[in-house]
C-alpha cells in the first residue's frame, strides 16, 4: 500500500480516504467499492469474533466466581445453552461505545483511534502477563519435564526478547500522539490501564475475604497423560494405527499382500472361470 502512494503530500491531505484516492489512482472505481466492501465486511466478522471471546472471557469468569455479580455472568439459557446474560452485556457496552464515538462531540476519527490504541495495548499488557509469568516459571526451574516440542536451550533468549518486545509495544501505543491536545487525551492509554489495574487490586481483596479461591479453575486441569501412554499414542499415530481402550491394536496402515500370480496368471484363471460349466 505505501509502495502505491502516488503523491504523499496529496495522499496526507485526503485523511480518512485515503486508501480509496490511492486506489482510485491505480484501479477502476468499481475496483475500488468492491475492496472497500470487502475490508467493511472483514471488520465487522472481526469485531463479531472479538464480541463471542469478549462474552466467553466474561462467563468464563463468572462461572468460576472470578468477578462480581458471578451469577449474572455466569448464567446459561437453559434452552440454548448459551451465555446470553454475558453476550446481551458485551453488546449493550460495544452499543455504548460506538455512541460515544459518534455522539460525543468530537472527531469520531480521533475518538476511534483513542479506543483502539487503549485495545491494542490492553491486549499486549494480557499477553505480557502470560510472558512474564513464563519468565518466573523458568526461573523455578519450569519446565521439569521435557515435551515433545521444546525449545531447548532457546526457551530463556526467545522469552527474554518476547517480553522485551512486548513492552516496548506497550510505551509505544501508550505514549503521547498529540503535542497540541489535552494532557488527559495523550495519556488516555495509560490512565485507561491505571483504571483497569485500580478495579482489579480493589476486587481482588474483596473476593478472596469472601472466600472465593481465585485459582480453583487451576486444580481441575486434568495431569498430562504418563510418558510411556504418551509416547504408545505417538507411536500408533506414527504407524498408522488405532489404540482401543482395552489395549488392543488394529494396524489400519497394513496392505493386503500383493498377488504374485501377475496379470497374466489373473487372466488365466478368469478365463479357466468362463469355461467351467
């Protein structure tokens, strides 16, 4: 795309039409609607994929009694056994989003771009716990066992630089855009994780002196099957074989011996066949 821009400062003056005047300059205008349509259609299944894990996350946590009002989140539709409570609340708050977008007064494109930077670096901060708390667990001695995919002696220098990598994202998206505007709208990435990370420590406290173990979920995880179960599925996999829970084997991968009568033998014997009475 940057290699099709025909004129940048042209290109800079379009502002949010932008890729169609770069479209426009090198395709038909049909070309140009049927990509625009496509990309429309490419950004609303992803926000519906974005809403179904959003809905999940939030039963799931409300099924473990992880948040307040964990029996709101929690429910399930006798009927169609779905989270309906948790999927009515994620469409009731991204209805309230986009209303503030095109309601608030300002430039939805500078609202948008608020909302999705605070996104983006939300969902770096969710993966770097998961890193970081990699990091920790080598630094017990994790793994003890070794898999069957390892990175071996590789484990510490890629979870070093994928952390590393991970927070620079972080300060990237967090820091300020806009010299000219409210300190308030430069820092809104950071205040709006300062926001997250304050109602977290709150809830926290409150759920554990209501006795609520935050980490059950993480005592029903079911062990690892043993090394040598594990490495008989391997095996059968391998050959082409199906493991019965009784322990019997069926060799699915074995050909029924060739025929070593060859094809004139063949003919021979459906011949001597016809003229028998």
């Amino acid at each position: 795309m940057v290699l099709a821009i025909p004129n940048v400062a042209d290109t800079q003056k379009q502002g949010t039409e932008a890729i169609a005047y770069i479209f426009n300059a090198h395709f038909p205008s049909w070309v140009t609607n049927a990509f625009l349509i496509s990309v429309c259609v490419a950004i609303f299944v992803c926000c519906l994929a974005i809403q179904v894990a959003t809905r999940r996350l939030l039963f799931a946590c409300g099924r473990d009694k992880m948040v307040p009002f964990h029996r709101f989140f929690g429910y399930v539709h006798p009927r169609t056994k779905t989270p309906m409570t948790s999927a009515i609340f994620i469409g009731v708050a991204t209805i309230v989003v986009l209303l503030y977008v095109n309601l608030g007064g300002g430039d939805p494109f500078i609202t948008i771009a608020r909302v999705t930077a605070w996104a983006t670096a939300g969902t770096y901060i969710a993966y770097q716990m998961v890193v970081f708390g990699g990091l920790v667990a080598r630094s017990k001695g994790w793994p003890k066992d070794k898999a069957y995919f390892n990175l071996g002696r590789w484990g510490w220098p890629v979870n070093i630089l994928a952390f590393i990598y991970g927070v620079f994202a972080i300060i990237n998206l967090s820091g300020p855009r806009s010299p000219g505007a409210a300190r308030y709208d430069n820092c809104i990435v950071a205040l709006s994780a300062a926001v997250v990370l304050a109602v977290g420590i709150i809830v926290y406290p409150i759920q554990r002196a209501r006795g609520v173990d935050l980490s059950a979920t993480m005592h029903d995880i079911d062990v690892s099957p043993p090394d040598t179960q594990a490495a008989e599925a391997m095996a059968a996999g391998m050959a082409g074989k199906i493991l019965q829970p009784e322990g019997t084997v069926i060799d699915m991968s074995v050909d029924p011996p060739p025929s070593r009568k060859g094809l004139a033998g063949v003919k021979a014997e459906r011949s001597s066949e016809r003229g028998r009475p």
